[in-house]
C-alpha cells in the first residue's frame, strides 16, 4: 500500500495549492455529471454526495465513516445536510489540519487497520479515491493484489452494523492498460508508456485494481452489490474542470508557485510532478481507457 510518505507527497504537497484553487472543503475526486456538463464543478460534486448519502440511507441518527476523507467535501455535505455523525479518516498531514482548521471530525490513521473497538459500529462507510492506494506496486508483483482487497472488505464488514452499506468510488485499470513492463519515463512523450510512468510519478506507492471484475470478486464473500456506474467521461471533465481552477491567477497561490522554483531546479522528482500537473496524465488515461473510473454501492451481508 501507498504508505504516509508517499500519500503525503502526493496530496500535502499540494494541500495549499488544491485549497487556494478550489476552496477550503473542495472534493479531489471525480465529480457526477451523468452526462450533463453543463453542471458547474460544484454542481456535480453535491450531486456525487446527494447520491452517496441516498443510496446509503444516510440521516440524522447515522454514524458513518469516510475512508480517506481528503479535505473533508463529504463529511460537510453529510452533517450539514443529514445531521449525521461523521468521521473522516486520512493518512495525510495536510489534509488533516485543513480538516481539523475548518471543525471536522479527522483522525491520522490507516483505515486498513481499523476495529469495532476503536470507534464502534457505522451504519454506512464511504471510500472515495483511497481503495486506489491500497495495493502498491511491489504487492502487485508479489501476487497479493486480491489479498489486499479480500481483506480489507473483511474489514469494512467488521466495522458496519447489520444491514449497512458501503459506497466505493475507485480509478481502475481499462481494457487499454499496458505491461508494466512497458513503463518508461522517457519514452516519446504522451505515448501510453510515457503517460503510465507519469502516473506512477503522480501516485507513487500504488497500483490500481484491474477493472470491476476484480473489485467485485474480492467484495463477493462480505457484500452483495446494489448498484454500479462508470464514471471515466464524468472523471474526464472534473479534470477539465480542476485545470481551469489551478490556473486562475490568484496571488498568494502564484507566490506559492514561484517559492517552487529551487525545487524545481533541484529535484528531478518534483520536476516530474511539474510535469504531471502540465499535461494531467490522468485524463489523458480516461481518454484513451487505459483506466477506468467505477461507483460501487454494496450492502452487508
């Protein structure tokens, strides 16, 4: 798994930036459209939480449990909207003190490892983004890909109470995926070769599931699957979206930008990240379906 040292480099890296872009509670997540892009960024992402918290029956007596909550856009939909009681579980150092500074309900931990006994019994558990760090390259390689997810459903079953639902939100590898083999930094520029070592750049530590197939087959011992969607077009235009965001000129962000530059000349790791943000790999990958993009909602069993 994508360990704190890599989630910290990928997400409070730019903890600053994202939230000087896209405000204090802003969702790093694909958005739902549902084909209507006409919707403003903002728009979609309520529509993706009214989505989650109706199809997980969530209300003003529910306990529920996000599972890498980000910069918290879910826990604050949720209680603002449900009353719900929610708390918000990350690796990140960023993303937590943002969260605490605005009042939620965050704790630093690794939600892999989570018990009844540490905070009880949730009446619904949300995963949006973090099933895409569980599984790391070497782990991959090692053949423990489906061990990983098996187990960390048993987990999630361990912690929801009769009849609860779990709503999952993941990238996944597409029917255009190539060998890892074939990865190469250097590669001609925006070749799949290139693209997918950028990506590794982008999330170091983590390897995604090979489509729904493989999510649904480790889920299929602790949960029955109620519904499914794909959102790789959705995904598509919520990076659009975040482009135009991180470019709008704003001052204190800009100056934050220059602060950048000694790295930049320094670190050959962070002048891949440089190039990450230039060229956004990631759509590039939905666009071409060497990844994919599922919404999954499962109930108990």
């Amino acid at each position: 798994m994508a360990g704190k040292k890599d989630l910290d480099f990928t997400y409070t890296t730019i903890d600053q930036i994202f939230r000087l872009s896209m405000g204090e509670n802003s969702d790093f997540s694909g958005a739902k459209y549902d084909g209507d892009f006409s919707l403003t960024l903002e728009e979609a992402q309520k529509a993706k939480h009214k989505f989650i918290t109706e199809n997980l029956n969530i209300h003003k007596d529910s306990r529920v449990l996000d599972m890498g909550c980000g910069w918290g856009p879910f826990i604050k939909y949720a209680t603002r909207e449900t009353g719900a009681n929610v708390l918000g579980i990350t690796l990140s150092t960023g993303q937590a003190a943002a969260c605490l500074k605005n009042g939620l309900n965050v704790q630093i931990r690794d939600c892999r490892y989570l018990k009844p006994e540490d905070f009880g019994f949730f009446d619904a558990i949300v995963s949006i983004g973090s099933f895409e760090h569980f599984c790391s390259v070497e782990d991959w390689k090692n053949g423990e890909q489906e061990k990983i997810y098996h187990d960390f459903f048993k987990t999630v079953h361990s912690l929801l109470a009769d009849n609860g639902k779990f709503y999952l939100q993941t990238m996944a590898f597409g029917r255009n995926m190539i060998g890892y083999e074939q990865f190469d930094i250097h590669a001609p520029k925006k070749s799949a070769a290139h693209i997918c070592a950028l990506m590794e750049k982008e999330f170091p530590g983590s390897w995604l599931p090979y489509g729904d197939e493989m999510i649904e087959r480790c889920a299929a011992p602790y949960f029955k699957l109620v519904s499914k969607s794909n959102g790789r077009l959705d995904y598509i235009e919520t990076i659009n979206q975040w482009r135009k965001k991180f470019r709008k000129f704003n001052f204190k962000k800009y100056a934050l930008y220059l602060s950048l530059i000694p790295r930049y000349l320094t670190s050959k790791e962070f002048r891949y990240r440089v190039e990450v943000f230039r060229i956004s790999p990631n759509k590039i990958c939905f666009e071409r379906e060497i990844m994919d993009h599922f919404r999954m909602v499962f109930v108990k069993k």
